[in-house]
C-alpha cells in the first residue's frame, strides 16, 4: 500500500474524495492522546486514532468533518482517521449530496 504523503489545506487545489473502503465521519469527542470519536456515514461509532504525520500537521476539533479507514479487524469499531475537511470544503460536500451526516 505505500504510504501517503499528508498535504497541508492550503496546497490542496481541488476535494479530495473518500476512495474504496474510506468512510466519511463526524468527530463526537476529544479523547486524548491521539484518539477521537467518529460517528461515521455508515452508521457505526468508530474509536479511531490521529496518524503520525497528520498528527503534528493538523489540529482537530469537534464536530469536523473526516475521513475515516476502517481497519482489517474490527472494522465496525477501529478506524485511522487519514483526511480533514475544512468548513468550506464539508459545505461543498453538503450541496452536492455526498455527505449526509
């Protein structure tokens, strides 16, 4: 799989998309450390953690919206939290009906 090379917002031109297995999630809560609460498109409560290189990149709040990827186990329960979106950008995907939440 590689790794992915986290870019900060304002160097992102156009929206970035949830690819295959990738979920969209609102942040529930603040759990510390590098660990959030994500109610995610899915239906499902995801307890998922900040990965290193975003972690010191960007901040996250609640109520942001996120990407979330579900891990191989546990998918219902674990996810990595890979994309933040910016108030502007969750407005965009509002209007054209991707996000639901």
């Amino acid at each position: 799989m590689g790794k992915k090379k986290v870019l900060s917002e304002g160097a992102i031109g156009e929206l970035v998309y949830p690819g295959q297995g990738e979920v969209l999630g609102v942040v529930i809560k603040l759990l510390g450390f590098d660990r959030i609460l994500v109610k995610c498109q899915d239906g499902a409560e995801r307890l998922c953690r900040i990965r290193g290189k975003m972690k010191r990149r960007v901040w996250i709040r609640e109520n942001d919206i996120v990407i979330v990827a579900p891990w191989e186990f546990q998918t219902d329960k674990r996810g990595d939290v890979v994309w933040r979106y910016t108030h502007s950008q969750a407005d965009t995907l509002r209007r054209k009906g991707i996000l639901t939440l």
